[in-house]
C-alpha cells in the first residue's frame, strides 16, 4: 500500500479545507433567507466568505479540527493493523502542516500531544465488508459544538416545552430543545444527527454516524423522513439565527435513526454540529492505497464560489479602536456597534483563565483585549505564522472572567456565544465589553492577523497558548455593552417564548 499515506493526507487536507457539496448547497439556499441588514446575514456573509477562503488556500475552515474520526471498511485479509498505522502518521504530518490544530490533550496530566496523537485519539472504527476495496470515511467535529451534544431520557420534563413522553411527540420536543438550548455556542446555523432509543454509549454512537449521511438525502423511513422535514421546518421558527444572534437561519439538516431500547429506557441521543460541516470519504485500491473514487464530492466539477463579493463590505460606519483602550471609549459603545480593531490583542481560553486566576499576567492587560481563542499556529523560521484563528465558545471562561475584569483592568472580551450574568455585572461595574466574532471563520480572522510579536504560557500547548497578535481591521460586533445590556439574554428569551409557541 505504498500510496495510503498520501491518500490519507489528501482525504485530511481536503475534508479539513473544503465543505462537501451538500452542505454548501444547503448553505446556498439558507444564506439568503435571512433578513438582510441584520446582524445574523452579517454573520452568514463573512462565513461564505471564509468558506472561499479556505478552499482557495486550502487552510482550515475552522481552526477547531476537533477529535478525527474515521469510518474504516476493509475487505477479508487486509491489514487493519497497517491501516491505523498510516492513519496515525497521515495525522500527525497533517497536524506538522497545519491542517489540523493539535487538540489531543492528556486528560490526567492535561499535557498537548501535539501532534494529535494519543490514547483513542484520533478515533478510528474498523468494520470488515465483502466489498474489494477499502472505504475511508473522515468527521472533524469542533469542541464547541460538540460541547452541544445531549442526550434525553424520557420522559422528562423540558424549558419552555413541558412534560416530554415515551412517544415522537415527546421525541420532536427533545430535538427542538437541543436546537434552542445550543444558541450561539455551537456556531449556529447547526446540522444534527439523531438516535432514538439504544442505549446510553451506542445512542450517541449512532447519533453522530448519522452526520455522514447527505444533507440532501430522504429517510427510507417513511415516518422519521416527516420527522426530519418538520423538525428542520420548526427548528426555524425558533430564531436563533447565525452565531445565536436572533434570525431565521438555525438549521441546516437533521438526520434521524431509530434503535431498539431495553424497556426501561428510552433515551433521544442529538449530536450537534456547526455550520463547518466538515466531512468527507475516499474509496482506495486495496492493494495499492490510491485514492480510485471520492465520496461527497467530485474533484472535477468546479468549486462555486459561496460570497456574494470579495470579504465583507465595510460601510465607514464601522468604530474603530486601538488597544489599549480608555473606560470613555467602551462606555461609549451599545449593543450591536460592528467594531474594528487595530493593534494588539491576546490570546486566552480555558488553561490561560485558570491561570490567571491564582498568577499575574505575563503581560499588562489594563485596556487590554482578550480573544477567546486557540489558533493554528506554524513556525516558520523564528516567527510565528496564523494558519487560522476564529473564536472559541466564550462561556468555558464564565467562572473566571470576572476576575481578570475586575483585577487586572481588562476592557474588553472577543468570543463567541455571549457569556453570562457574572461577566455582564463585572462588564458594567469595571467599564468592558464583549466583542463578537464570528465563530468557525478561522480564515477570515486569520487574514487580519498581521504579526505574532510573542508567546506566552507555551507550556499549555499552542491552543492553549496566550499569544500576542498585531491586528488590522479585525471585525466584531458588541453583544454585550457596560450599560448592562446583552444581546444573548435577549435572544434566548425571545426564542425561549418561541419555542414554547411550538408545544402541542
């Protein structure tokens, strides 16, 4: 098998870069529903924009590749053995490139392989077939959305929708609930993958398989294919909208198995993924490993362009500001200003909050700004090069952004997903702001990262890393002002009574 290695490379490369045809046609016919001029269609802008940069640099779409995992068939008297070994190496080499960010973290020691290996990481299932050649399947599943994952056991009672039975109908209010309660946090608009019934573990198992399927596939099943159909109908009614920020753009797919179940359970299993709906599969010679057909996507047919126009339009309304950054001039901005931001900000996520938590900074962070993000970063020479950096969920730092408002005289947050009434009081008390960008665009982001003058906290790994960046004309969007005000509560009351328009 002298070609698997670099079939394997391209399958990463590519599933990594380039979103499968029926997700970016289900992106073509939802990008326009939104309402135009609101914040949701900005967002939906500057992710068809990412979705062409990425394939044009063949970088990842989202600098969050998630845990791999493969789908392996191989036919009698192949080696599965060779099989995970190749996929091990193709790995990490796709990892030493900067297609995939190194996310295999020690759960003990909390040590960063970095290189993606590691106990079950990545994730690889072997299942023998009597075809003659050997079937590759490839998910990258981010942390964010996979953090919006949920699993039902009925009945049971549910926000805004009541008592859930052991029926459909109790099934249908399940799934809705995991639509509305992932908000912005899983980089909406979403795609599920359902199982009803099974048990706890092989639930959640057959919940994700169900994301390979083609968004523009129909159920064989007559009744989950109207299930499906209605629960995307609803699902858009809810108005959650792109990034959560209120719209008529939630959901892109929802796909749906049935199991069997033992008679005292009856679990509803929702895997949840984001619009970075990356997924692709190669069928390979079983003698020589060389790529004979892909699956999802035909590398001939031409690449449609997703953006309307080159980036995201500015209009010169925008506000510009330069770190560090004065209480007048946070004070002074509101809910939905689009901000731009010129200068330096730093890098700090889950590691860097705990940090600071019980340590100084290593660096002042008065009228500082802080990017909830972990980057891919590659080393070329003595400098650091960004290879993609959009937003991490914001709400992982909830326990701890108080703090490092109130001590250290921080200005401002960019995350994803908003945050929570601790960080909003500290906001108003102290004068900071939450700035939003737009979660999976780790292209987009990635372009207005001019230099990477330094880097702290290595030893939390490059994810977790507190890197210094010189930024230009970095676009947000206030969602949380120092006059208390929070676009995400908002919404998710707003959507809260929404949803309960839909109970029967």
């Amino acid at each position: 098998m002298q070609f698997l290695e670099s079939s394997l490379l391209e399958l990463i490369t590519q599933t990594s870069a380039n979103l499968p045809p029926d997700v970016r046609a289900a992106m073509s016919r939802f990008i326009p529903a939104e309402t135009p001029g609101t914040q949701s269609a900005q967002a939906l802008s500057i992710i068809a924009s990412n979705i062409d940069m990425a394939h044009d640099d063949e970088g990842p779409i989202c600098q969050d590749t998630g845990m791999p995992t493969f789908i392996v068939h191989t036919p009698p008297g192949v080696s599965q053995i060779l099989i995970r070994r190749a996929i091990q190496n193709a790995v990490a080499e796709a990892t030493r490139r900067g297609k995939l960010r190194p996310n295999s973290v020690d759960s003990i020691t909390g040590k960063n392989s970095g290189n993606n290996l590691g106990v079950e990481t990545p994730v690889i299932h072997f299942e023998q077939w009597d075809q003659d050649q050997v079937e590759i399947r490839l998910l990258l599943k981010g942390g964010g959305c996979e953090n919006m994952n949920a699993q039902y056991s009925l009945p049971c009672e549910l926000e805004n929708l009541g008592r859930a039975d052991r029926n459909l109908e109790g099934v249908r209010k399940c799934i809705l609930h995991a639509v509305w309660q992932a908000q912005g946090h899983g980089c909406a608009p979403g795609a599920l993958g359902v199982c009803i019934g099974s048990d706890r573990a092989h639930g959640y198992a057959l919940a994700k398989s169900q994301l390979f399927r083609t968004l523009d596939d129909v159920n064989p099943d007559p009744t989950l294919a109207n299930l499906e159909a209605e629960i995307l109908e609803e699902a858009n009614r809810i108005g959650v909208g792109a990034m959560g920020f209120g719209g008529q753009v939630s959901l892109i797919g929802c796909k749906i198995a049935a199991a069997n179940r033992l008679p005292a359970c009856f679990f509803v299993s929702v895997a949840y993924d984001c619009w970075a709906f990356r997924r692709l599969g190669v069928c390979l010679d079983a003698s020589s490993g060389a790529i004979t057909r892909w699956l999802y996507r035909d590398p001939q047919r031409p690449v449609e362009r997703m953006a309307a126009g080159e980036g995201f339009p500015l209009t010169g309304r925008e506000i510009v500001l330069t770190p560090p950054l004065t209480e007048e001039a946070v004070r002074a901005l509101k809910v939905g200003d689009v901000v731009l931001i010129n200068g330096e900000i730093f890098t700090g996520r889950d590691n860097v909050h705990a940090f600071l938590m019980k340590n100084p900074p290593p660096v002042d962070l008065h009228g500082a700004v802080i990017y909830h993000c972990g980057p891919v970063m590659l080393k070329q020479g003595d400098e650091w090069v960004t290879k993609a950096a959009g937003p991490t969920t914001s709400g992982r730092e909830e326990p701890y952004e108080h703090h490092v408002i109130r001590e250290y005289g921080l200005r401002a947050v960019i995350g994803k997903g908003g945050m929570g009434a601790k960080t909003l009081a500290a906001m108003k008390e102290a004068g900071a702001v939450y700035l939003h960008a737009i979660g999976g665009a780790a292209q987009f982001y990635a372009r207005a990262i001019e230099q990477v003058p330094g880097v702290y906290l290595l030893e939390f790994g490059i994810p977790e890393a507190m890197w210094r960046m010189q930024v230009r004309n970095f676009l947000t969007i206030v969602t949380m002002d120092a006059h208390g005000n929070s676009l995400h509560a908002r919404v998710k009351q707003d959507t809260g009574e929404a949803l309960a328009a839909l109970k029967r």
